[in-house]
C-alpha cells in the first residue's frame, strides 16, 4: 500500500487484492466453522439461503474440490468490498487496510462466509442509494446479499423505514445519551430475556454464544465512537451523516448485546462503515504533522484490536480456529 502511495501505481491495489484472496481463499482448516462448510459441500444441506445453495450446488457438480468453494467466496467477497470502498472514497488504502483490520470484518469471513459475502454487497448496496440515488439498484443488490444470508434482511429494513431518521444530524450529547442508554440495556441484562422469548431456534442465543464482555473493550469502543462523532461534529455533507448514523446503529447493536456475540455479527452490517469514515477524519487535517500523527494512531489502534482478536483466538479450546494459519497449499 505504501508503494502504491509513493509510486501512484495502480497495480500495487491489484497485488495487495491478489494476496488477500490468497490468504483467505486457500486458508485450510481455518475458521470456526470451516468443517460446517465442508459438511455443507459434501452433504445435502438444502434449508440454507438459496444463493448460497445454487453455488454449492454448481461447484459440486464441476468439482469434487470444496476447496474451490472457499476460494470462490473469498475472491467475491474481497473483490466486492475493495470496489465498493473504491467507489466511496479516494482514501481507499487506507480504507481497505481498515477493513482488513478490524477482526469483525476480514477474520470474520473466515468463518461467517454467508454472512461476510451479505455485508460486502449491502456495503455497496449504501453507494448506490446515496451517491447515485438508485432505489432500485440498493434493493437489487442488498437483496442479492439477502439470499446469501437471511440475517441481511435487518439492515435492509432499518434502512428503508429509517433513512429519513438516518439523514438527520443529530448532536453530540444525543449520541453520548443514546450510547449510554445502549450500555445500561447491555449492562442489564435485559437482552437474555428478551431473546429467550421470542422463541424457535433463536432462542438458543439466549444460552449459547454468551460470553462476559470486556469493560476495557466498552471503554475504548465508546471513547473511540465518541472521538468520530466529534471529528464529524461541523459536517455539513448529508451522506457522510448518513453513513455516520449507519456506523452509530453498529454501535448500539454491540453495546445493547454485548454479551452475545452471534448477535453482535449483525453490528457489522453497520460499522464496516468507520472504514469510510474514519479515513476522512485522518487526511482532512491540513497540518502534515498532525495528519501523520493521527495517521499512526488510528494504525496503532487497529492493529491492537486486531492482535488482541488473534491473541483471545490463540487461548480457545475449539478447533479449528484462526491460530495457527494453514494454507491449502502446505498441506497438499
């Protein structure tokens, strides 16, 4: 990326895209659920999503290899997010670099690959509706991620009942109201109970899925939640507001579910969007000094949460997880 930088070449971004497929599409035995997905190719699993279904279905009819499954996923997802960032913002490196980061994202596709590949086209879904106005294109698209996981319907909603809501520009103090109302929520536990009755196979994740979250992770979320919306304080572009009150859902999703976290996949429908955002907040301080220093911040602190994600990883008993890598190659 810093040689893309440094020699505004553009096929050092097809090299990194390249790489990052690599490692992804040929990881081997890799993810929480990556035996699940193998079982999906070489079983009958026909109650899944039906995109999801029509894919498996046609690689098993040309290749008896699930790993070309993996591949497949890995190269759309990635492919789709990086244009959808390029379409979004020309600080796209480090916006991608972002994404890549952020274990809920990148780590995630590891191993909630219908869901990785439904975010990745409500992302670009967002473009269209905003940037171009396309109603029509946003439903087309999001409703293609929709049919590669069912849980892509919630932000597909909120955003059509929403977007008025959505476009306002809300206060500071409303937002650190609103965070602080979402923690007390979590703090409650209230949540439990709630999703105990709505019964069905979602009730499950009353019980299963649940771990105590971490104050200091809450901490730094909200400080650093809090840091965004007061570099967006005296934003005057609509769509940047918009997107803004979409990363703020993202927020309150984690902090209102914080204890479960089959639930808070949903939040990152909603907070893939900082890596729009965030870079913005970086390259618009005119002093280089500064820009720089908020430049190794932001690195510093992705790069945290992204260790500490593999550091939590390395101390699980399950397997297979995201420690040590495999590649596909290494063991064939």
């Amino acid at each position: 990326m810093c040689l893309g930088y440094a020699f505004k070449a553009k096929i050092f971004d097809y090299v990194i895209l390249l790489l990052i497929i690599f490692i992804s599409g040929f990881r081997y035995e890799v993810g929480y659920d990556y035996y699940n997905y193998y079982s999906m190719f070489v079983g009958n699993h026909l109650e899944l999503e039906p995109l999801f279904m029509v894919v498996i279905s046609l690689f098993r009819a040309w290749w008896d290899e699930p790993q070309y499954v993996f591949f497949f996923f890995s190269a759309v997802t990635i492919s789709i997010i990086f244009y959808a960032i390029k379409k979004f913002t020309k600080y796209y490196r480090t916006s991608f670099l972002i994404y890549l980061l952020i274990p809920g994202l990148y780590l995630n596709s590891f191993s909630i690959i219908r869901q990785g590949i439904a975010i990745s086209f409500f992302l670009l879904s967002i473009y269209y509706l905003l940037y171009l106005n396309k109603r029509s294109k946003y439903l087309i698209i999001s409703m293609i991620g929709f049919m590669f996981h069912f849980s892509a319907i919630i932000p597909i909603v909120i955003v059509l009942l929403m977007r008025r809501l959505l476009a306002q520009k809300y206060s500071l103090y409303f937002h650190i109201i609103i965070m602080t109302l979402a923690l007390l929520i979590g703090i409650s536990g209230i949540m439990g109970l709630v999703i105990s009755t709505i019964g069905g196979r979602y009730s499950v994740y009353s019980t299963a899925f649940v771990e105590q979250v971490s104050v200091f992770k809450i901490i730094v979320l909200f400080f650093f939640s809090l840091f965004i919306l007061y570099s967006y304080e005296k934003n005057s572009d609509k769509n940047l507001t918009f997107l803004l009150n979409l990363y703020q859902l993202g927020i309150i999703v984690n902090f209102v579910f914080s204890d479960f976290t089959a639930v808070t996949r949903l939040s990152y429908y909603f907070l893939i969007f900082q890596t729009i955002l965030v870079p913005r907040v970086i390259y618009t301080y005119r002093h280089q000094a500064i820009k720089l220093l908020m430049l190794t911040l932001f690195i510093v602190y992705y790069f945290g949460i992204q260790i500490n994600a593999l550091l939590v990883d390395e101390k699980l008993d399950s397997y297979p997880k995201m420690t040590p890598y495999k590649n596909y190659f290494s063991d064939n």
